[in-house]
C-alpha cells in the first residue's frame, strides 16, 4: 500500500534515503522538514511536490521561500512550523530522522496526530522512551524501527509474543577503533572517526559508532521499544555487519535478519510492515559473504559503552542527561575542540553533576537536557 508520508529531517542521511524509498516505492510525500540545508530542501520540494516544508529558522524559512516562489509550497519557520510538518492531515506516517533531542517534540506531534512513526531518531526513545511509547499506545499508533538492529528484532518478532523472547542481542560493528588501547585511542582524529567500516551515516552517528556510545543509546532504545530490563538485552561484536541483530527465544532458538548493509531495507520495512515489496536496497550475496563472527563487547576500552549501561540501569532522567552531554560532547569533538576520549570524561562529568530524577515529566526531562548541555561547557571552560 503506498504511504502519504512526512519527512522530519529529509536533507540528512536517513532523509535522503527515505526519499529514495518512496520514489522507487509509489509513496506520496505530504511534508518535509530540514535544517539548513536550503539547496537541497529546494531539489527535494521541486521533485516530491510536498504541501509544506518547515525549518527551525525564519532566514533559512526566507531564503527557501524565495527559491520556491514559482510554486505553491508552503514554508513555515520554527517550532510550531516543525509542529504543523508533523501533524499535516494529508499525512498518514511520520518518518522521524531529526538527529538528536531536537526532534523529540515533533515525534510526539506526530503521535499525537495519530500518524504511523517509523522510527530513526533513536535520541527521542533515550531521553523519553517511557512517555513516547505510553504516549504512541494511548492513541492506538504503532512505532516501528527504522534503525537497523531494531528494525531487525521487530522482523524476528512477527507472530512471536514478547513473553516468549529470552533476550534481544544487538550486533555492532565495533566502529573503526575495534582493538584499538586506550593510547591509541587518545590520539584518534575527527578524520579518522569520521570512516566507519560499514555504513555510510550523519556526522553525530558515525562518531558514536566509533565511541560505541552508539550501542549504549542503542541497547536503551531496545529496551523502551519492546518494555525489557537490561538483563535481558545484550551486545555483540559483529565486525562484517551482515546479521543485524537476532532474538533468543525460551526454547533457545535463536532468529537473526540478515542483509547488505543498506538502510534503505529497514526504511522500506517501515513504510510497507506488514507487507513486503520489492525496493532498492542491495540484495546481500550470500557466497560472497565474510565469515560470521562475534564477540563480546569491551566496555573497559569503550567507556562510552559502559556508561549508557550504567544510565540504561539508573533510569529515570539519567539517559537524557547522558544524551544531552553527548550531543554537546560530539559537537565539540567535531569541531576539533577536544579529543576523542574527552567525549566519554565529558559525558561521566555530566552524570556526576546532575542528578537524576525518577519517573519523570516531559519538563524534568528536557531541564535535565539542558543541565546536562550546561555540565559539559562548563567542564571545557
Ligand atoms: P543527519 O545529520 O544526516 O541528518 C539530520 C537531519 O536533521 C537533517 O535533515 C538536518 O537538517 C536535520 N536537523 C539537524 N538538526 C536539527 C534541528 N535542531 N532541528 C530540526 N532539524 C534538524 O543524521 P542521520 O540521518 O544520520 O540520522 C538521523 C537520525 O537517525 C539520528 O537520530 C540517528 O541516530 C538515526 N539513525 C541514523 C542512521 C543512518 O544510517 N544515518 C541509522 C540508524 C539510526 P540539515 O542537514 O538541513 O541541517
Ligand atoms: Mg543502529
């Protein structure tokens, strides 16, 4: 069944490939947002022919306007523009690919609507997962992953019952660091966390993939989606990224997806569940495949790791502080301010400053975001 979509974060690499999805796919597209990225936001508006786009900034909102003036798009600036994006009528799901906390607002407009949420930004499940998933169920609307572990176990877990699942095992690459000591990892460059093995990402992603910071916001993510403790959620290294999680079951079974690494397979998945249909992502070539291995993960070496394990056990507003000082932390490396490992002596020096608070509101929440944001420039001033 073709989709009537909107796009939050179009221009960004998840963005970029839903798009391509729903061209090759027959899906319609009813809006898009972005946030700077005005040529691009132009291409996408002149060939998908949305209704509205909306950007956080009046001048970006400007400029588009202007470059799109011979149309009769509409272009909306703001928080309530991004809000108006995520709620449009004439949509039926929400692609939510904002990177960061950022976009935790319009998912839950998208929510609220009554939208399918087929579901990238994981930072929005790490800093709210209970209230996102309490919010979705509440008004009937189904989450379905697009981040490719998660995408994985929701394949696996088709006509099974949570009940009978032992444990969730999350695979990951182990990033371009993998074996890498801690000397040598204090001297690791933008450039070189910036090349990740297997997947071509945003900015932010890669560099968490090279942290493992990643699989910690990941094994969080996990755990809100299906309601599991940490216990029951676990990591693998799986260098050649070919099976993308697996689930064991009570009888000891245990089932995996399997794939090239494209996630033009998991966005797919999301738009058309519970249907399959034929898409352009890479079939994997199976004799042409590495061997399969796996490891366990090395939460001494990738601190990062061991620490959203640690928040992933706290609870409570801890996740969103171990996001919102990672956000800033990975900003900050990015831009060459710090080194690598400051991004994990970062992150703990935030944890240590804030304390968190139990069963929190959507406010505790993003006040623990911002003290969190606070912690960290503090530490680097
Ligand atoms: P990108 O950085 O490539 O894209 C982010 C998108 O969000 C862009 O459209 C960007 O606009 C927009 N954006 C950035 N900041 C803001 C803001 N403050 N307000 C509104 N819009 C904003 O990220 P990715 O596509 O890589 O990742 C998106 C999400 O999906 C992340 O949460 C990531 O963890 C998750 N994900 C990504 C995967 C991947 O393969 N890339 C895999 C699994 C999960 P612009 O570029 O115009 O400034
Ligand atoms: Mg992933």
């Amino acid at each position: 069944m073709g989709r009537t979509l909107t796009i939050l974060g179009s221009t960004g690499s998840i963005g970029r490939q839903t798009l391509e999805v729903a061209g090759a796919g027959g899906h319609k597209v009813a809006a898009l947002t972005f946030g700077h990225n005005v040529k691009l936001a132009e291409e996408q508006a002149r060939r998908f022919h949305p209704k509205l786009i909306a950007t956080p900034e009046e001048h970006t909102a400007a400029d588009l306007r202007a470059r799109l003036a011979d149309t009769d798009v509409r272009v909306l600036s703001g928080e309530e523009g991004l809000m108006e994006a995520a709620s449009l009528p004439e949509a039926d799901t929400a692609v939510s690919a904002i990177v960061g906390v950022a976009g935790l607002r319009p998912t839950l407009a998208a929510i609220d609507a009554g939208k399918r949420l087929a579901l990238a930004n994981k930072e929005t499940l790490v800093c709210a997962g209970e209230l996102v998933t309490a919010r979705a169920k509440a008004r009937g609307v189904d989450i379905v992953p697009v981040d490719s572990e998660h995408s994985a176990i929701f394949q696996c877990l088709q006509g099974a019952h949570l009940r009978e699942v032992r444990r969730l095992i999350l695979t990951a690459s182990g990033g371009p660091f993998y074996g890498m000591d801690r000397k040598a990892l204090s001297l690791v460059t933008r450039a070189d966390a910036l090349k990740h093995p297997n997947w071509s990402m945003g900015q932010k992603i890669t560099i968490d993939s090279a942290t493992l910071m990643n699989k910690g916001l990941e094994v969080i993510e996990a755990m809100r989606l299906y309601g599991l403790p940490l216990e029951r959620v676990d990591v693998a290294i799986h260098r050649e990224s070919v099976v993308h999680s697996l689930v064991e079951f009570a009888d000891g079974a245990i089932l995996a997806q399997l794939g090239s690494p494209d996630m033009r397979l998991p966005i797919q998945y999301a738009l058309t569940w519970p249907d399959r249909t034929e898409g352009p992502a890479k079939p994997l070539d199976l004799f042409s495949c590495p061997p399969i291995t796996f490891q366990r993960p090395d939460v001494e070496t990738f601190r990062c790791l061991g620490l959203a394990l640690e928040c992933a056990k706290t609870g409570g507003t801890s996740t969103a502080v171990l996001n919102g000082a990672n956000e800033v932390a990975v900003g900050l490396f990015l831009e060459e301010k710090i080194g690598f490992l400051d991004i994990e002596r970062l992150v703990e020096g935030a944890l240590e400053r804030v304390k968190p608070v139990q069963d929190p509101s959507l406010d505790d929440i993003f006040e623990a975001d911002r003290a969190a944001r606070q912690a960290v420039y503090g530490l680097t001033r």
